[in-house]
C-alpha cells in the first residue's frame, strides 16, 4: 500500500544559515496513529509545517494523500487539517462562524449536520454562539480542533495539542483521535506527554538536532529497546556488591536495602537465577522480587542522548 505521506530527502536551512531539518525520509501509513518525539528545537515543528504547506522546503519532495506539497499544494492541502500549538484565532467571531467558515475556505459545501457533530463531540455545542474571546484557553484549543476537523481532512496533525490543557479535554480529543483512526484519517501528533504516545500511537518516530534517528512499531520498539529491572529486596542492608557478583550490572539502593538488576529482554539467557543463586552463596537473604519494563520515555532519552 502507497504511504499517505511520502518525505524524502526533506532539508530545511533558514536565513542566517541554520539547518533546521537534514536530509529527512519518513513514510506514513494510511489510518495509522504515528508520534513524532524529540526535545524542544529538534526539529518536529517545522517539519509538520512544511508537510502542510507552512514552510517551504530548501531541499527534498513531499507527497500528502497522492499529491505533491509545491506542485498540487491545494490539492494537498485541503487533504490534510492542522491543529497547532498556538492559540490563535478570530477572537471577534462566534465558534459557529468560526468553523463553518474554516469548512468554506477549503471549498467544501456547506454541511450543518457534519459541523453539529463535530462541535457536540468537542463539548462545544453550547459555546457555539459565543465569542472566541469569551473563552477559556482549553476552549480555545477545541476550537482549534473543529476548525481542523471542519472539511473533513483525511490527515490529521496534532502539534502538541495537550500542552496546558486540562484532563478533561485531552480525554475528549483522545477519544475523538481513536473515533478517526476508526473512520480511516491518519493521525501525526507531536507530544511532550510521553505516556499518551505510547498508549495512543501505532509507530513512533524520534527526531533530534533535525534528523530522523530511529522509526519503529511501538511494540517492536519496546521490545527491542526495552531493558527490564529486577528490585531484589534485602533482609539486611548491604553497603557492597560482592566481588562474584561484579560481572553482572547490578547496582545497590541509596537506603542499602535494594538491590536492582538491569538485563536487555532480549537475551535468552537473563542472569537472574545466576545472581539468586549467588546470593544465597553468599549469604544474602532476600524477602521481596519486583521486575518492570522500561517505558517509551526512558528509551527516547537514552536515544536522543546516544545522538548527542
């Protein structure tokens, strides 16, 4: 199947020479959930703006829903709705106006019925004859989203649509995300909440200082990169690992009462009943085991670190 968004080659360098993205490939399924991870300034923004027709491109081609960026840009266009981070909109006109008109700049027949649902799945249906500027922030990102949401689009960017607003809104919109993937859109988000692009996303993508370092499954991802942690809980605090013990990555609590071991998943042999067997060797009595995987955040800093 032909990828929704096709980025090859994708470099962007700003006046006054700074290289904002390198050479950057990237394919995105159709209906797919896809998280773009990275540090502040890695890059994430501008490459959605350029995929959305915001930014121009210095070097490289895209590709929205069949159509190139440069070349079918209203075409392109008008496949794809943004939300982005920043609050801005007609601060004067009402949130009914504000969307059907949003729907009409996109060439879009007028559809009240479609515009209803969309403001009743975002809690806006009450709000829909009140000024933008009566608004609370969280409100003002709703609007954000019917406004995206208002011609239909089959791809969704999300650019940090949580930052600051509260619990009950990103519940909304993940609901509403999941009621789009079901419906076929395909949805990119950007996010700082690094547990809602693990239990949203289909795949992952991490970008930092502009490239694209590593896109994967999310579950393959985990499994790969994941390391697990055994906690063995001690009945005596121990001030030193024992000298047979040194070989294995083992590292003692600052309380002395645990002591925890970390091994990669992957290997068929883990070490852990070695090490249990050592203790007892040793004369180490232990009362409690506790194991737990690395999440999605511990592997994405150990990455972006890795690229420094």
């Amino acid at each position: 199947m032909q990828p929704i968004i096709s980025v090859q080659n994708v470099s962007k360098i700003y006046k006054g020479g700074f290289q904002a993205l390198k050479h950057v490939d990237l394919e995105i399924k159709k209906g797919e959930i896809f998280a773009l991870l990275g540090p502040n300034g890695a890059g994430k923004t501008t490459l959605i703006s350029i995929i959305c027709g915001i930014v121009n491109l210095s070097e490289g081609t895209v590709n929205a829903a069949g159509f190139d960026i440069v070349k079918d840009y209203r075409a392109a266009r008008g496949a794809i709705g943004l939300v982005p981070q920043e609050l801005s909109t007609d601060a004067f006109e009402s949130v009914w106006n504000t969307v059907t008109f949003s729907r009409g700049l996109f060439g879009k027949p007028r559809n009240d019925a479609y515009i209803e649902k969309v403001l009743r799945d975002l809690s806006l249906w009450e709000k829909r004859h009140t000024s933008i500027r009566e608004l609370s922030g969280g409100m003002k990102r709703r609007v954000l989203i019917a406004k995206a949401l208002s011609h239909e689009p089959q791809i969704l960017f999300l650019d940090e649509p949580t930052a600051g607003v509260d619990v009950e809104l990103r519940r909304d919109m993940w609901a509403m995300v999941r009621e789009l993937r079901r419906k076929g859109v395909t949805i990119i988000l950007t996010t700082h909440y690094i547990e809602e692009a693990e239990e949203m996303a289909d795949r992952i993508g991490i970008i930092s200082k502009g490239e694209i370092i590593l896109v994967d499954d999310k579950s393959a991802l985990m499994e790969k990169l994941g390391q697990k942690q055994l906690a063995i809980q001690l009945q005596h605090p121990l001030t030193e690992i024992p000298a047979n013990l040194s070989q294995y990555a083992l590292t003692i609590s600052e309380d002395n009462v645990t002591l925890v071991y970390t091994f990669d998943t992957q290997n068929e042999e883990t070490g852990v009943a070695e090490i249990l067997r050592k203790l007892n060797e040793n004369g180490i009595e232990f009362k409690d085991l506790h194991s737990s995987q690395s999440s999605l955040e511990d592997i994405f800093v150990s990455l972006v670190h890795g690229n420094d």
